[in-house]
C-alpha cells in the first residue's frame, strides 16, 4: 500500500496550441471586400445612366443589369464581413451592416419596379422569338433577386450579431 498511484478522475490537460495570428489577413480581407465592393457597385451604377425611369425597357433593362452584376459586390460585402469578424473590428462590422442594409432597401426597390415592368414588357413583345429569351430574362432575374434578397437577410442578421457579440 505504500507505492499506491493516486487515481486520475480526469486527462491532463494537453497544451493549447495558440491560435494563429488573423489580424493581417482579416484586413487584407476587409480592405479588398471594401474595394471589391466599390468596383461592383460603379459597374451596377454606370448601368443606370443616362436615367430613364417611365420607359419600361430601361427599366426592365436596368433592374436586369443590377441582379447580373450583383455577385462582384456581394463578394466584397462578404469579404469585408469575414475581415471584420477576423481583426474584431467594429466599425468593419458597422460598416457592412449598414452597407447590407442599404443594399436590401435597393433590391426591394428594384423587385417592385420590376414586378410592375414586367406585364409591361411581356405586352409589348413583337416577334414572336422574343418570347422565350423575355421569359427567360425575367426568370432569371425574378430568382437571382429573390436568393439575393434571402442571403442579404442573412448577412444582416450575420452582422447584427457579430455587433453583439455573439458571432
């Protein structure tokens, strides 16, 4: 009884490895999402000029150029999440909040003005090959603009929570 081991009840403890250090990719990240972003959405804008809102086929034009070019900047608003998150940077995490904020309130603008150009367009079709390229337009776009819609939800509510604290 006198060489008796003491009985382990749990593992010791193996040595944490230290996490690497994200801060310089995560403002790598965060500093191209932001300019990723301004690029995207210059591409989008040029799209809107000259204005030509009244006619329907700028309009049906414009909205579609706005969802065709919406992955570029998407891309940039999630690398500039992803730079927030990983550097802790609250004004990062502000800034995209905001930005998705703002990027919503544009699609659903274009949803509606979409929605009411659409009947439009499809009553003034003219040859009849027309009709299949038209009603694929606006398949596409109608999708794409209801998927950016959701993931744009999701980023928000994503960005709000990493403002809190619970990323």
């Amino acid at each position: 009884m006198g060489n008796s081991q003491p009985i382990l009840l749990t593992q010791p403890e193996k040595p944490k490895r230290k996490a690497k250090n994200v801060a310089p990719v995560g403002r790598l990240a965060l500093i191209a999402g932001i300019f990723i972003i301004v690029v995207g959405w210059v591409d989008i804008l040029v799209g809107w000029f000259p204005l030509g809102f009244g006619s329907p086929e700028w309009e049906f034009g414009a909205v579609s150029a706005t969802v065709d070019g919406l992955p570029l900047s998407t891309l940039g608003v999630v690398m500039t999440l992803l730079g927030a998150s990983a550097t802790g940077s609250r004004w990062g995490l502000w800034t995209a909040s905001i930005w998705v904020a703002w990027v919503l309130v544009v699609l659903v603008v274009a949803a509606v003005l979409y929605a009411l150009t659409v009947p439009v367009a499809l009553g003034q079709l003219g040859p009849a090959g027309l009709q299949a390229p038209l009603g694929r337009a606006v398949v596409k776009t109608s999708t794409l603009m209801a998927v950016y819609m959701c993931f744009y939800g999701w980023m928000e509510i994503q960005a709000v929570r990493g403002l809190r604290g619970g990323v």
